[in-house]
C-alpha cells in the first residue's frame, strides 16, 4: 500500500466511519454520516464504507499510472503528477468503478477507465486555472500548476494528461474484447471534444461578460451539460461497458448520469456562494466577483436547492429497474448535491 493509502486509511479509521477525509488536507471531503437511501430500493447503504473499500485502490491506479523512466521526462511527470495527486474527491472514478460493479463485481476490468477520466477531469482543472481562462491560483487545497511550475509547463502537463489518458485505456484493457475498449476510447473523446468539456467551456466564455438577464437557463444547461455533465455520463458509461452492460443498461445510466452531471454543477454554485476558500479547497466567491451567470444568480438560492433536489429525483428515475443494484449509484447522487466542497 502507498504511503498516501496508508495515511488515508488511518485519517478515516480515525474518524471512526463519522466521515471519510479524502485526501490530505485542506483537500478535504467530509462525507456527511451513512447515506441513507432516499428511494426505490429498501436497503441501507453506507456510502462511507463504500468509498473506504474503494479509494485506496483508486489513489494506488493513479499512483502508478505515471513514471518517469527517463531523466527527460522527470520534469514534466512531475508536474502531471504534482495535480494528479494534489486530491480532489475523485467522483468520477468512483461512479466508474460503482456502474461497473452493477454488471461485473469485479470493479478492477473498469480501473483503467476511471483512471483515465480523472486524467482528463484534472487536465480540464490545470487548463481552466491557466491566467488565460479563470486564472486562479489555488486548487485541491494547494497552488495551481501553473503557480507551481510555470504557464508553459502546467499547459504541456495538462497535454500529456489528456493524451495519457487514452494511452492507458488502450494499454491495460488486454482482458477486455477490444469493441469495448474501442467504445470506451472513442466516448472519452467525445467527452473533451466540441460537443464536450472544450465546447462546454467555450460557450461558457461567450457567456461570460454578458448582463445575467442575456444569458438564459437554457444557455446556462447547455454549458454544464458539456462541461461537466459529460465527463460523469462516460464515467458511468465505460465502467457499465467495461462490466459487461447492454446497450439499453448503459443508455439509461447515461440518463442518470446527465441529471446528476447539471445538480452537480447547480451544486457547485451553491458552494461558491455559500462556503468559504478554506472549506472549498479554491478561491470561494468566485462567480459573484465575476459576470458568470450562475443558478443562484437566476434562480435564487432556494430556488437553486429546488433545481438540484429536481435533478436528483429525475436521476434517479432512471435506475428504477435496477432495484437494489442501484444502490451504490443513488447513494453517490445524494452525496453530489448533498457535499460541502
Ligand atoms: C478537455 C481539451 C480540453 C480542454 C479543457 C478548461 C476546459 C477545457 C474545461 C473546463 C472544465 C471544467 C473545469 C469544468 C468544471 C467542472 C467542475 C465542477 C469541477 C470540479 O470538480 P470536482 O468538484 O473537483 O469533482 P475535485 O477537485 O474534487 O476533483
């Protein structure tokens, strides 16, 4: 077991199942009690547990997905493995592993996925911190890449994440028929392409400036749902493929995951007006001191709540055929709207 495994291990014992603290801090995520299902299936979950089991795991794949072998590229895989490493909840991976498991209980054939996805999710961090996005200089707790190591090199590290990614889905699938791993390669590039992260942060900056009154709800959806929404819709969607799901299963998990990918970001929202620097890990007040239009801004911040709490219940809509099997899923939607960084 890593060194960080291990201190994660030992921080969460502490804690004696109160919450899970992931990572190190201030890069943390209090998981509020046992989450207790909301709905369809009559079984308690405890999603502490849960994540407890998995996130070592996780941190290991991470860990050993990237190694300088030789002295020229010690510099640059530091640098990937400097915002890799620096924490963060690590949501993707888990809703990667968690769909897996509905079809395959063994959640590793999905691991190379979930690696991938937290590549490209920290690669779109790196990049959207740059001066010439958000410019910010704290993330995950800690300075910016680009505050560590300099524009140039946080640009080329978040490069050489994003083409990481699909290298180390492509290289450690082998049990796997190779049409899924076709599926999974060519969803991930979707995921960060015009109709996808890059697109979403596009319409994003030809939103920015406008008066909060231009800007509608719909324009507002169009841009989470590619920014964000995207990345948790093929999280769920490689770890169902890689487990073994049909076609119908992965479409409806897809369904569910794009209802939570926009509560996701209706929750973020609420965050930025609502937690401090410290609790958030980045620069809180954010969206207020910018023109960004926000939920809050549009809809108030009761009215916010309402949206997400919407969201989540259409969400979970889509797992009503699963019963049971779900669990892990709804469990995870909960803790999305319900987090406090
Ligand atoms: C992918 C080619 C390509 C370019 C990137 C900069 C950019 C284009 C897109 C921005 C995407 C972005 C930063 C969306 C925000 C998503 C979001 C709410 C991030 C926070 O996610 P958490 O809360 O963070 O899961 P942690 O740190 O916990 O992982």
């Amino acid at each position: 077991m890593s060194p960080f495994a291990l201190r994660l291990l030992l921080v969460a014992t502490a804690t004696v199942n109160a919450f899970v603290v992931v990572p190190s801090k201030p890069t943390t995520v209090r998981l509020s009690a046992t989450v207790e299902k909301k709905t369809t299936a009559a079984t308690e979950f405890n999603l502490n547990e849960y994540i407890m089991d998995k996130l070592p795991h996780v941190e290991k794949a991470l860990d050993e997905s990237l190694a300088s072998d030789i002295p020229q590229t010690a510099r640059i895989v530091e640098a990937m493995k400097y915002s890799l490493m620096a924490g963060g909840k690590r949501i993707r991976p888990v809703l990667c592993l968690a769909a897996c498991e509905m079809f395959d209980e063994n959640f590793h054939k999905a691991m190379p996925a979930a690696v991938a996805l937290e590549m490209i999710h920290t690669m779109s961090l790196i990049h959207d911190d740059l001066p010439a996005l958000d410019n910010d200089d704290l993330r995950r707790g800690k300075p910016t890449n680009h505050v560590v190591y300099g524009e140039d090199v946080a640009i080329l590290a978040g490069d050489a994440l994003l083409a990481q990614s699909f290298l180390h889905v492509a290289e450690n699938c082998n049990d796997q028929p190779p049409e899924r791993v076709l599926d999974v390669i060519r969803r991930l590039g979707h995921a960060f392409g015009p109709k996808g992260l890059a697109g979403g942060q596009m319409m994003d900056l030809e939103c920015e400036g406008k008066p909060t009154g231009e800007v509608s709800l719909d324009d507002l959806r169009w841009i989470h749902t590619h920014k964000t929404a995207v990345l948790l819709e093929v999280a769920v969607a490689s770890g169902a493929i890689l487990g073994g799901a049909s076609a119908a299963d992965v479409e409806r998990l897809e369904k569910f995951a794009l209802n939570v990918g926009l509560a996701f970001q209706v929750a973020d929202d609420i965050l930025d007006v609502t937690q401090s620097t410290e609790e958030l890990g980045k620069t809180a007040g954010k969206d207020e001191n910018t023109d960004k239009t926000t939920y809050p801004k549009l809809l108030g911040l009761d009215g916010a709540r309402a949206e997400a709490e919407r969201l989540i219940q259409e969400a979970k809509k889509s797992l009503e055929p699963y019963g049971d099997k779900a669990v892990t899923l709804l469990a995870l939607a909960d803790f999305i709207i319900d987090r406090k960084n």
